[in-house]
C-alpha cells in the first residue's frame, strides 16, 4: 500500500508486536489526519491502561471526547460495546436491563462465540456514521488475528441471526479499498520475523484485507560511508593500550552506530523481499531532535515522517520529467 492511499483511508488498523511503538504510530495518525481538518478518532481496544494518555493528554473512554480539534479518543470497551449492541438489538430497555442484571445470561454471553469481537469490530463500524477518519489502537499481533479473523468464522458457523449479519457488515468493512493495514516493526531479527509472520497468518484470515504498509520504527538513518565503516573496523584492531579511554568510548559508539544502521538496512531489504510492501522508516527519536518533549512530542516526530513520506511518494520518478 501506497503511503498517500493510507493517508487517504476510512478505516486505519494499526497492530505489530507489542512494544514496537504502534500506539505511537496510531496517534502520530490521528494527529496528522486531525491537522488536515478531517474529523477523526483515534480507538484503543478494550485495554485496562490506556496507552494514548500521555500522548493525546486525555485518558479515552468508551464515549469519545476531543483532546485536539478534529481530534477524538475512545477506548472500545467490551462490556460497555455489549451494552450498546443490545440496546440496539433487543427491544426494550426493560429486557436489557434484565439481561445485563443477569448473571447466567452474562456467561451465556462471554461464552458465545465471536460475540466479544464481533461486538468491538461492531462498535469500529459505527464510528465510520460519524467521523471522516477512524485510526484504530489494535491489540498485538496474535490478539489482533484472533480479533480480525472472527467475522469470517462468525459467518461460516451461522446460518443467520443478529451475529451473522453483523459480521457480514464488518467484514464488507474490513474488506473495503477505503481500509489500510499498518503494520508496526523494528530493525530486529525477532520482530521482522513476526512482521512475515503477522501478515501471512492475517492473508488465511482475512484473505480479502489489502495489501499492508510497514512502519519501521526505531530505524538508524544511513550516517556512515563506507570509508568510515572501513576506519572503524581498523582503528577497532588496534591494541586498547595505543587508545585513550575517550577514543575506545568513541570506537564503540562507532561501531554500534554501524551495527544499529546494517541492521536497519537488513530488515528493509528483507521486508521488501518477503512482503513486497512500502516500508516508511521512522528514525530513532535522538535521531529527529533529543528526548525533550515526551511522548506528545515523539507523537508529532512520527507524524512528520509520515507527512514527509507522503510527499516523497508524491515526486515524479527520477529521470521521468519531460517524457
């Protein structure tokens, strides 16, 4: 996926391994989009601690508030989703209350199948009725197959009924030309193989999801020629006693800087080979200006590079002006 068709997307689902900065990723986003006067929400999915606090400066909650203008949370809250989805589907408010006041008819609930997800994916759906742009906050990689993956499972084991139907309308959704998959990673070994891994368990899930874009955050930007490499390497050979301290504290810090950019380099190539997707690489965050300003500020960082990548997109080939 082209980085200028995501900025350009409805529905924007952000997953990754955990701790890859995704949540960072998903308000960088929503800031972006938010700023260009499209009314957008950013969602978190039923979490406990909401990661988007110190980012956006308001804890979400399910009912969506505005932390920016243009700009809304909500943390999609599954019981808070189920009461919503019954009010809308069980006539009555008397008969709702009797079902959530009841304590077998709760369990029946947690215990039916895909009802959990289809109720929050449900609830995603929804906020497409009211805002221009919805950036959802997914949960990590397995959670976020388990998640993706129940509308085609709903549909194959139910005939009909409420839970069918409702699965037919998320997965229209899912599969729509106007939804994006971001896939968050790192310049790491372990996290590039989830990353291959992530989108070949999501294609059998959800064939019908499009093609994804990588964020590849944490990356070293190319800063060393290979003449330096090369000095590196024999000024490291050297004994440590013809060194100073201060010149083997600068070596090593070399030699890491080198290290951390090889990797960077690895990963891209092999996301380009094995997935054959654009991948934006967001550079480390003392690389985009020193650690002042926190998460709100890392926030802005990442939503530069996007904005940044967007217009790289936007530049006609080298070498095909005037044909």
């Amino acid at each position: 996926m082209d980085v200028r068709k995501l900025l350009n997307s409805r529905l924007i689902l952000v997953t990754g391994k955990g701790g890859t900065g995704k949540t960072t990723v998903s308000a960088a986003l929503g800031r972006l989009l938010s700023d260009r006067g499209e009314r957008t929400i950013v969602a978190e999915v039923d979490t406990f601690r909401p990661a988007l606090t110190p980012m956006l400066g308001k804890k979400p909650v399910y009912k969506p508030s505005a932390v920016a203008p243009n700009l809304h949370v909500c943390n999609i809250s599954w019981r808070d989703a189920l009461v919503e989805w019954l009010r809308g589907h069980v006539p009555g408010q008397r008969v709702v209350r009797r079902i959530l006041d009841n304590n077998l008819v709760q369990t029946f609930l947690d215990a039916t199948p895909g009802l959990r997800e289809t109720v929050i994916l449900s609830r995603v759906v929804t906020l497409l009725e009211t805002y221009d742009r919805v950036v959802v906050d997914m949960p990590a990689s397995g959670h976020a197959i388990s998640l993706l993956g129940v509308p085609n499972v709903a549909i194959g084991l139910m005939r009909g009924g409420p839970i069918r139907e409702r699965a037919e309308v998320v997965l229209r959704h899912l599969s729509a030309p106007t939804t994006a998959l971001v896939i968050v990673g790192l310049p790491e070994e372990m996290v590039v193989n989830e990353t291959v891994e992530l989108w070949e368990r999501l294609q059998k899930e959800v064939p019908t999801l499009r093609r994804p874009l990588v964020v590849l955050n944490r990356a070293a930007l190319p800063s060393l020629s290979q003449d330096e490499r090369t000095l590196l390497e024999r000024l490291e050979s050297q004994s440590a006693q013809t060194l100073s301290p201060v010149q083997q504290e600068l070596i090593r810090a070399g030699r890491w800087e080198a290290t951390l950019e090889q990797g960077t380099a690895d990963s891209l190539i092999r996301l380009d080979d094995e997935l054959g997707v654009e991948v934006i690489p967001v550079a480390r965050l003392g690389a985009l200006g020193g650690f002042e300003g926190g998460p709100a500020r890392i926030v802005q960082q990442v939503a530069s590079t996007l904005a940044r990548a967007e217009l790289a997109a936007a530049q006609p080939a080298h070498g095909s002006a005037g044909r």
